[in-house]
C-alpha cells in the first residue's frame, strides 16, 4: 500500500473513531445532567439492592445449597438479570433511551419467566407471558414494546434529538437527554431491580433457609431500602413485604 493510499484509508477510518469519541462525550455529559437531576432515593435503593444481592452471593460462594431443576432454573434468571443492571443503567442514564427500552423490557420478560416457572407454568422456548410479570408491570410492557419495535417512526425520532442548520432539521446522530424520558426509565429499573432482589432473597430462603446467617444482615437492609423507595414514592402491598 502506498503512503498516500494509507493517509487516505486511515483518515477515511479516523472517521468512524471521531464519531465515536463525540458518542462517548455527549454520554459522559448525560450522565452527569442525569445523575444531577435523578432523586437522591433512587440513588440510594439502586446501591443498597445490588448490596443485598452482592451479600448473599458473597456469603454462599461455591457452597451448595438445596436445588432442583426450578431453583436452578430461577437462580439463572435472576443471575442474568444482575449481570446486566450495569448496562441497563449505562443505557438510560447516558441517554441511549431507546436501546435502554429493550433491555428493560427484557428485564420484565426475566421477571414474568421466574413467576412462570414457580407456578409451573413455564413452556420451553416461548416467550414468557406478562401476564405473569410483577402486578401493574403489565402497562409498562406494552409502552415499552412500543419504543423498542424499530417501525415506530415517529416515537423514536422524538427520543433521538435532533439538530438544526438554518432550515434543515434532521435526527442527532449522537445521544440527548430527554429529562422525562430518563426519569421514567430510570425509576422503572429500579423498581424492576427491587423485584428481582426479592425473588433472591425468597429463593435464597429455599436454598439455604431463614435462619441462614446471612439473613440477619440482609433483612434489615431490606426494610431499610423499602423504607429509601417509599420516600421517593413508591407504594408496597402487604404481600411484596412479608415472604422476605
């Protein structure tokens, strides 16, 4: 390859890094304005769920507990769930709402597929029914659905930005924050995160039993989270309560 040829190839490519290096700077201003704006207790739950989970895996590393097929089964699925709340998170809080959308309506599937398999219901490679979902999550899904199916034109050129030269607007080809949309999204994964935490400490207690000691640290943290999501306005049944 000629020099000249290798000036032009590499300039030609420098492209594609500049685009995203101006991606990666928009996300890291997002992400301050987003973190400025969210409620501190949204904040605060967020870390004491990862905690409570964290905790209990810390505690029971590579020690057996009782299993079954179902057991096994749910413990994979919440395990996926926590393995992804990092990138969920990074999704909506950078600004990249409409992937974020997917990825939380996943979350729900998770969600709703542990509830199938509990009840027995569960039917291989099918997609989780929601009606199986944490209860009022149902709405959620369908809004959620709506985002993620790319044929919603519309939708998803009002949650990309846009920009403006002089008579010509067109879609941003970097993130934007939508302060709304970021609230909504945010408030949703941390319910979401707070219900598969439950489901944790609930299997954790088939697993390894009430008494366990790990228990002792947890329960506490627990009423203290729900105590932190009260305060932002979150509502709890009676029975969302009493299992852990």
């Amino acid at each position: 390859m000629s020099e000249s040829l290798q000036k032009e190839v590499s300039e030609f490519l420098m492209q594609g890094i500049e685009l995203e290096g101006r991606t990666l700077e928009h996300s890291v201003a997002i992400r301050e304005r987003s973190k400025e704006k969210y409620k501190q207790e949204w904040l605060d739950a967020r870390l004491q769920l990862l905690a409570i989970s964290a905790h209990l895996i810390n505690q029971k590393d590579s020690i057996p507990g009782r299993t079954s097929v179902q057991i096994s089964e749910r413990l994979t699925l919440i395990m996926v769930f926590l393995q992804g709340a990092y990138a969920t998170e990074t999704l909506i809080t950078e600004g990249q709402y409409i992937k974020a959308t997917a990825a939380l309506k996943q979350d729900l599937e998770i969600l709703a597929r542990i509830a199938e398999v509990k009840h027995d219901v569960a039917k291989q490679g099918r997609v989780p029914n929601v009606k199986y979902a944490p209860e009022g999550s149902q709405r959620f899904y369908g809004q959620l659905n709506d985002v993620a199916h790319p044929s919603n034109l519309e939708l998803l050129q009002s949650l990309l930005g846009s920009r403006h030269h002089g008579d010509v607007h067109g879609v941003s080809y970097v993130p934007t924050f939508v302060e709304e949309t970021a609230f909504g999204l945010y408030e949703l994964h941390v319910w979401l995160l707070f219900e598969v935490v439950r489901e944790h400490l609930l299997l954790f207690i088939e697993m390894y039993g009430e008494a366990d000691a790990a228990m002792k640290k947890v329960v506490p943290w627990t009423l203290t989270t729900v105590d932190t999501l009260r305060r932002a306005g979150f509502t709890f049944a009676q029975d969302e309560l009493s299992a852990p």
